[in-house]
C-alpha cells in the first residue's frame, strides 16, 4: 500500500509526542506487557494514523481528548473505514485513563480476548 510522505511524517511526530494519556496507556501496553500482546503505536492505516493497533487482534486503540466531541463526522467516517478494512475500535477519552484505569485495562483486556 502507498502512503502520503506528509502522513508518515505525520506519525513519526506523534509518536515523539504522545499525549499523557497516550504515554500511560503506552507504559503498559508497549513490548508484550499486557498479557502477551503486541501492540504498535502511531500506525497509519490507509490515510489514517491510530493511536494504537494489536495487529494480531486487528484491534485499533484510540484515547480520545475533548477535540473529538468537536469531530464527530469525521471520527465516524475513520472508524467506518478502519472496521470496513476488517479491524475493531476501541475508543476511551482522557478522563477514563484518569480517572477507571483500571476499568480501562479490564476492557482491553475483555476486548482482546473475544
């Protein structure tokens, strides 16, 4: 598949600046530390950068901020075409990395093991 220069560029940046949630969520997932899987960061899928991708589960990670109330049309556009290219997203916003942890990683968990 042929991507944009400018998107991988793109991805580069944002995985040297990741958001805090993103880091928290990263130290926890990243070298097979959650229960054995494999989990990339910043990946770009067709023209579209995810926050997280387990390839093995086609699973897409997302850890959404208060601009994505803002881009609801187009959050929805990206997760039709990322489910209609075979993958299953999982989104949570800040306040639950913050705030349910724990309930987070209970559900990726729940969410992998599908």
């Amino acid at each position: 598949m042929y991507y944009n220069k400018q998107n991988i560029n793109n991805a580069k940046q944002m995985r040297s600046k990741m958001t805090k949630e993103e880091v928290k969520l990263w130290n926890v997932i990243r070298a097979k530390r959650f229960y054995g899987y494999k989990f990339k960061r910043q990946v770009l899928i067709g023209n579209y950068i995810v926050d997280f991708l387990c390839p093995e589960k086609m699973l897409v990670v997302e850890i959404d901020g208060g601009q994505h109330s803002e881009n609801v049309d187009y959050d929805n556009i990206r997760t039709e075409y990322l489910k209609n290219n075979g993958y299953r997203v999982l989104r949570f916003w800040n306040n639950d990395i913050w705030d349910n942890f724990e309930g987070v990683c209970y559900r990726l968990k729940e969410v992998l093991e599908k």
